[in-house]
C-alpha cells in the first residue's frame, strides 16, 4: 500500500487475513519463550485451569502482530514502535484456533521536534473463529512522513 503517516486518520480500521494456530506451533514458542506447563504438556494442562492446552499470550500477541504486519501497509515509511500498552488477554488462544485482526487509528501526531516523522496510535482486537475477542491492545507506530 505503501502509506505514510499523512495518509492516515482517525477511525481508519484496518482488517488482516486469518491464521490457523496447532497444537506444534503452540508447544514450539512455548518451549522457547513461555515454557510453563500448560504452553507445553497437553496431558498436565488437562488439570490445569484452562482445562488444556493453550497459547502463551507471548505468542497470541506475536501471531496478532505478524498478521498485522502481513497487511504491509507502511513499508518504506515504518521507524520503530515506542510502545505499547493496555495489553488485556480476554480468552486463551487453543490448538486449532482461526484468529484475524484489525488495527484502529485512534490518534496521528506529528512530531514536533522532527517534522519528517510522527506517531499513529492503533488499537489492534483480535478475534478467533467464533468472533471471540482474544486480544486486544494499543500499539504506537513511528512513521516517516511522506511530506515535510
């Protein structure tokens, strides 16, 4: 799509593509980044309070942010992200699950001290297949200019 900072406005929502997580890609980030035993042992995650298998929420907010990122829509203007926030896992992420994201404009600010850049501000839900929100946060995008 190629947009820059100046293409973009308040209420513009963007929607991803979907994503099928399994049971191996579930055990696999976990047993790198989150090994508790309910990420990674499908028998003791029976008697866990999840009643199974799931997610680390790492991976639920990683798989969320590669689907947002396949969308490609800044290429060339993208800087860096100065944070994140409001972080809320409302359901686990289960093997077998379908998810799909958006991403909400909520705020575009131009920098004051470096005209050639400024920050969006997005909420990004995510849903499973049975249009369950998962996940949701805000995330802030520095992005250049495509005018200064």
């Amino acid at each position: 799509m190629g947009l820059y900072l100046d293409d973009l406005v308040v209420g513009q929502r963007f929607e991803t593509e979907s994503m099928t997580v399994t049971e191996a890609d579930i055990i696999a980030f976990a047993k790198q980044f989150d090994p508790q035993y309910y990420h990674v042992d499908p028998v003791a995650a029976q008697k866990s309070a999840f009643g199974g298998l799931i997610a680390s929420g790492f991976h639920t907010l990683s798989a969320s942010m590669r689907l947002f990122f396949d969308l490609n829509l800044w290429p060339e203007a993208i800087i860096a992200s100065p944070g994140m926030e409001h972080v809320k896992w409302l359901k686990p992420l289960r093997p077998g699950d379908t998810i799909r994201a958006a991403a909400d404009v909520v705020d575009v600010r131009m920098s004051s001290s470096k005209p050639d850049r400024g920050v969006v501000t997005m909420d990004h839900p995510c849903w499973n297949q049975a249009d369950e929100m998962i996940l949701t946060f805000r995330c802030a995008h520095m992005l250049r200019r495509r005018t200064t």
